[in-house]
C-alpha cells in the first residue's frame, strides 16, 4: 500500500508524538517528574499529618493562634538565607489575616551559636516572649560572636532572667531541639530554610509572599 504526502506526514506526526509521549512518560522526562513530585507531595502530606502532634509540641507558632493550616518552617537563626526571609515572611503574615507559620529549629553544623540561640528562643517562649525574642535574633548580629543571651532575653522583654537562664541548658529544652531535629530527618530537610504546606506542597530556599500563599 503506497501512502500520499499527507498520509506521510500524518503518520510522522502520529510517530514523533508517540515518541515524545513515551519519552516523557519515562523516570527522567517531563511527565515522569510530574508524577514524583505528586507523589512525593502525597508522601509529605501523609507523615506531616502522622506528626502534627509532634510538630505542634515542638515548633513556636508565629501569627494567629486559630489558623487552622499554619505553614510549617524549619529554619537556623545563624543561617544567612532565613535572615533574608524574615522581612518577607513578617510582611507576609501582616498581609494574610489568619495565616501562621510554626517555626521548627533546625540548627545546622556549620552554624556553631544556632543551638544557643534555638534554646533562647525556646526559652523565651516560655515566658510568652518567643516572637519578640524570634526578631531580635534574626535581626541582630551581637550574639554571633558572644553567645550573650541574657542581652537579648533583655531586648526581648523576658522578665524572669533566672528561669530564663536555667531554660538555657535544661533537658528539656535539649529534647525539644533534638525532637525538631528528628522531625527534619523525617521530613528529608537538608538546608535552611524549607517550608512545608499542610497540603503537601514545599519549597526550599528564599520565598516570596505568592510562593507562601501557594504553600498555605
């Protein structure tokens, strides 16, 4: 059977879109990619609500207290990049009523004061003053080099210095660090910061307030 020019093409047509189908629907094309991530995204969403439990005991809220789907945050106080985030998360907060992000410590190894300065945000917190000690630390830069934390408990209007200072080294505010860590090892968290959604979705790296919104 001979074929015209237009039956030709058809069939060249009909080939080549079959071979890019095909190629693409392989691991490593487009439409493999697609798939991954949606199932990576059902896999995220599935154990962040197994550990929401976990994630409320040791994660601070920042925002409203009755967001019922707050943006989950692992970030280091030391970390260059969460710095850079903070103006932007803070605006981002102010301009979504309702919205909230719990912010999980995740203090980095390369990052010698991050494990302090977790602690004295965890211990502020527990004097009702973890958001105003959060600011002073992502926007000061003293602690950096003498771990004075006592200076910013005192910026941050903590009252009670004696039981702020115990907190510092207490066994429980090392648990509650290392219980965020585990939860950053569950979550395959390898930087600062990294956002996840209740809804599975995440990003990794520096955000914008759309890309948050997209998160919430």
């Amino acid at each position: 059977m001979r074929l015209s020019v237009d039956g030709l093409m058809v069939l060249c047509t009909v080939v080549t879109l079959g071979l890019v189908g095909y190629r693409s629907a392989q691991p490593d094309g487009a439409l493999g990619g697609w798939v991954r991530e949606r199932q990576a995204a059902t896999e995220r969403r599935n154990l962040l609500n197994t550990e929401w439990d976990r994630i409320l005991s040791v994660g601070q809220l920042i925002g409203d207290a009755h967001t019922s789907a707050p943006i989950v945050e692992f970030a280091d106080y030391e970390c260059p990049f969460c710095r850079q985030m903070h103006p932007v998360l803070e605006e981002w907060l102010q301009s979504q009523p309702g919205s909230g992000v719990i912010y999980i410590h995740f203090p980095l190894p390369s990052h010698p004061q991050a494990p302090g300065a977790a602690a004295a945000a965890i211990c502020a917190g527990r004097q009702e003053r973890f958001h105003d000690m959060h600011v002073v630390l992502m926007t000061t830069a003293e602690w950096r080099s003498d771990s004075n934390w006592v200076r910013e408990a005192s910026q941050a209007g903590v009252s009670d210095i004696g039981q702020f200072t115990s907190c510092l080294t207490s066994a429980e505010t090392l648990r509650q660090i290392e219980a965020s860590k585990e939860l950053a090892r569950k979550l395959a968290v390898s930087g600062t910061p990294s956002f996840f959604g209740r809804n599975g979705k995440r990003h990794l790296g520096v955000a914008s307030g759309d890309i948050l919104s997209r998160l919430y």
